[in-house]
C-alpha cells in the first residue's frame, strides 16, 4: 500500500528516502495513466501544493484525470511512481504538455528532464512544431533550459503569488 490512498497495491516514491545521487542510471520508465492511479496522481499534487500548484487547481485536475486523458502517462524510478506528465492535443502542429508533477522528495534529480527528453522524442516522431506548456513563475526556469521561451505573463495567475507564464517550446 502507497499509505496516500486506501485501496492501490503501489509502491509510492515517498515511502522512500531522498532519491539523490545516481538517478542517471537509476531505471527511469513510463506506462499509460489508468483511473487506478487517479488517488497516487492527486496525492502528488497536494505534496507540490500550494509551493507549485494552488490548492483551487485541484478540481481541474481530477477533471482531467477522469477524462481518461490519452498521452497522460506515470513517470517511475526504479518501479516506484515518482510522477506523470502528459503530451495532449491532437498530434498536429501544436501539443500541450500537461500536468507535469513529480514527487516532492524526487525533484531536482534529473527524473524532469529525463521526462522532457521523452517529451520532446514523442512530440518530433508526431511531427509537432511546438508544444504549449501553461508554466509557473517557479516551474518557467526548468523549462526554459529546453528552449522553452515565454509569451505570456499573467501576475497571479494561479492564485496570490503563483504566476502563470505561457511558454512555447518550438521544435
Ligand atoms: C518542474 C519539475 C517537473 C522539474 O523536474 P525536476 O526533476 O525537478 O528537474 P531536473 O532535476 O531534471 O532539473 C534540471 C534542471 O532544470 C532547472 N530547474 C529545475 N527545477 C527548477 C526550478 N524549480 N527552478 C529553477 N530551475 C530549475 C535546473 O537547472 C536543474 O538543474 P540543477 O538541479 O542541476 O540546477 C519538478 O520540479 C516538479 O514536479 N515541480 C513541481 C510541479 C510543477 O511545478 N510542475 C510544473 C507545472 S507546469
């Protein structure tokens, strides 16, 4: 039992200590959302709440998960679900990346940039000229450093003192 929920059998990165050294070659995978990881992907969302995500976010997202989103996938390091992410849209020219969370206790381990080398793998081999992703103040910088450039700031976007920065990453 993950202890976030009541009712999956996962194995829930948590219940671990600080990943730190060696994720480089620490066994990163990816497999489809289903509804049975709905209860793990919103107890990673209040873990980033409210430093990355405000709490009024919620509803959003577990509309999202409840729309059996197609592409939305769960991140695990070593076998443990550290995350998700989801690359939506209709694989034409523009894609969205959309909710990506990790773990509190996994972050600034190189598991998001092993992401977005997937992400970036996927949106080229569906012929996407660019990727939307609907950024924070804090989360802006990590894109960036994938070329992600900002084209809109919107102050307090999220809620008091959460900004919202729309970036597009051309390809
Ligand atoms: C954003 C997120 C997915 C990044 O994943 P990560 O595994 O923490 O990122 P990485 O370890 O691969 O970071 C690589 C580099 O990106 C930059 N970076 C990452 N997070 C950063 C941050 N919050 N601020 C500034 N730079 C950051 C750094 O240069 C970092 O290298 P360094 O740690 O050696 O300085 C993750 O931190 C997360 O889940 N955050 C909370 C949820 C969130 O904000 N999601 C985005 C919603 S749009």
């Amino acid at each position: 039992m993950c202890g976030k929920c009541c009712s999956c059998n996962c194995v829930y990165i948590d219940d671990y200590e600080n990943v730190s050294e060696g994720v480089m070659t620490a066994q990163i995978t990816f497999r489809p959302y289903s509804s049975a990881d709905r209860d793990i992907c919103l107890a990673i969302f209040y873990a980033n709440c409210p430093e990355f995500f405000a709490v009024s976010e919620r509803i959003d997202y577990e509309r999202f998960l409840d729309s059996d989103p197609v592409g939305y996938e769960l991140c695990l390091y070593n076998g443990s679900i550290a995350g998700a992410y989801g690359l939506t849209g209709n694989g034409a020219a523009r894609q969205n990346l959309s909710w990506i969370l990790l773990s509190p206790r996994t972050q600034r381990s190189g598991i998001g940039s092993a992401i977005m080398r997937k992400v970036l793998s996927l949106a080229k081999m569906a012929g996407s000229a660019q990727i939307h992703i609907a950024a924070s103040h804090l989360s802006a910088p990590f894109f960036a450093t994938f070329g992600a450039v900002t084209v809109r700031e919107s102050k307090n976007g999220w809620g008091i003192g959460l900004h919202r920065i729309d970036m597009e990453l051309h390809l």
